[in-house]
C-alpha cells in the first residue's frame, strides 16, 4: 500500500492540494492504518497548538508552560520515533475517531486505580483506554460507551506452525466493542523475539534505538513522491488483516485499535453501533517476523 509523507498529510489537514490530490489522500486514509495513526498525531499536534495560541479557549487547570513544552516535544520528535501510541483508525470509511489531546488530558479524571495483583495489561489497555472508551462520539456530542454491558471471558486458544504460536489469551466482549489479547510465542511459551523482515527494502527508518527494536521499520516506495509503507511483524496471505472480527463472512465495520508490542498485543474492534452478536474473530497469518508459514483458525465471540 502506499502511503503517504506527514508533509502530504498536513497539506491535506490545511486543505493545500489540488481537488483530486485530496480525494487520493482521503480514500487512502480510509484503508491504511499507519496513515491515520500519523494523520490522527497531527490533528492532535494542531489543536494543541490553536489551543495554546488562543488562551481565551484554555481552562485554568492547564498548565500552560507545561503543554507548549509537550507540544514542542511533539514537534522535535515529529518523526514518531520515541512516539509510542496504539494506532486506533477505521478501515472501510473515512471517519475520525476522536482523541485526547495532550491539553485535554489535563483535564480528564483518569480511571480510578484497581490493585495490581489483580489487575493485568490486558485490563488495563480495556479499563484505562480513553481513545476507545471515551473516543467514538456522536455528531449530536453522546459519547459511546464503549465498556457498557462488557464482561471478561477466559480465553487460551494456540494456532502453532514452525515451532511459533500465536496464543491468543483474553476476551473482553461488550455491547459495541471487542477486545482480545494475543501472545506469539517460541516452542517453550517465551515471547518470540520482534524481528522484521526488510531484506531488499529501500529502509526510510529502520525502528531500532539504542540497538533494540522498538518499531516497526518504514520504507521507501518512491522517494521522489515521498510514498512509504510500513513492514508488518504480522502479515496475511490475502493482503488483509491478519486478525479481523467478521459478521455473516463480511468484514465487520468498527474502529480497530492496537496496544503493546508487537509480540504481546491487545487488539480492540469498537463502533458507534451495538455488535450484533454472534460474530467470528478470523486468523488468517502467512508470516510471523521472517519466518513464513501458516497460522489459521476462527472463534466464534458470543455476548452472551
């Protein structure tokens, strides 16, 4: 897929291309999910920085030093490299999933804390998460609850192939929303070591810091138009996602929000609208890392 540089994406948001450039970038934007994830960083950037340019808009409990010092943060690492957000980015049509910008979140009440020794990743990236939680609003301002009706379900299920599993280890189900946790694992049940395969690729950042893979690499697919593409740790024999939540074999229309490594992962598919339940969780992999081979499977996901 091709994607597109931040300097494209921020003429887009400043509406600076040409009518058909536009319409290229806006259907792109509703298929890529490394391009919303950049595009939805620069509308938070922008609105942060409208916001502390007009003080008459900030509430008081802002600090105001202390934003424009995250802002240019922001902007000096603009590149995303010590950037770490889940991507949360509709795949079948152009809607912006609002997020919190970092203003804002100065102004949110947090999640009240729950013991440690019951409570795990998975919960939290469930019960913490307000990009999904308090992120899908309505154009008449109701926000989704994203947790209404929602339950934990006990999960182990392993698809194994070439002496690598994919362990898929927790449920969470609720009325508009699904959340599910996978591990790959090594033939011992040890996380699988992140490595990508960039064999022959023109590298435009190849995601390592201090020697440690902490992303994932981009590459170059035409300099000259700026277009790039991310690798995946995951990738599907059909081009699709790898792990798709599907209904009556259609893709299921939701938001589809990743958190944690790439070997440990929390993946959410949440919507402005009630999941009519039954619905199939599909795993469809063709290769994990470098290493090629097949990892295939469905679970049905029941509400009740």
């Amino acid at each position: 897929m091709r994607c597109y540089d931040k300097g494209v994406l921020q003429a887009y948001i400043d509406g600076e291309l040409s009518p058909l450039m536009m319409k290229r970038v806006a259907k792109h934007l509703g298929k890529c999910k490394v391009c919303q994830m950049q595009f939805d960083e620069l509308i938070d950037m922008n609105e942060l920085k409208i916001k502390l340019e007009k003080p008459e808009i900030i509430q008081n409990s802002i600090d105001v030093e202390d934003a424009w010092d995250k802002f240019n943060y922001k902007l000096e690492n603009k590149n995303g490299k010590n950037i770490n957000r889940g991507a949360f980015s509709n795949m079948n049509k152009m809607k912006k999933f609002i997020t919190v910008s970092t203003a804002s979140l100065v102004l949110i009440a947090g999640v009240p804390v729950i013991g440690t020794a019951a409570y795990n990743a998975f919960k939290s990236h469930v019960l913490e998460d307000d990009i999904v939680n308090k992120g899908l609003v309505h154009e008449d301002g109701t926000v989704v609850d994203s947790t209404k009706n929602g339950k934990f379900i006990p999960l182990d299920k392993k698809i194994t192939d070439k002496n690598i599993t994919l362990h898929l280890t927790d449920l969470y189900v609720a009325e508009s929303r699904v959340s599910i946790n996978y591990r790959i694992e090594d033939e011992k049940g040890n996380l699988l070591p992140v490595e990508y395969d960039t064999e022959g690729l023109d590298l435009k950042y190849d995601g390592i810091v201090d020697g440690k893979q902490v992303e994932a690499p981009e590459y170059y697919l035409n300099k000259e138009e700026g277009t790039f593409s991310q690798v995946q740790f995951l990738t599907s024999g059909d081009n699709e996602l790898p792990i798709k939540l599907m209904k009556d074999n259609k893709f299921l229309e939701t938001g589809v929000r990743e958190l944690g490594n790439k070997n440990e992962v929390t993946i959410t598919f949440a919507g402005y609208d009630p999941i009519e339940y039954p619905v199939n969780l599909n795993i469809n992999i063709s290769k994990i890392g470098k290493v090629v081979g097949s990892w295939q499977g469905q679970i049905e996901i029941n509400a009740n």
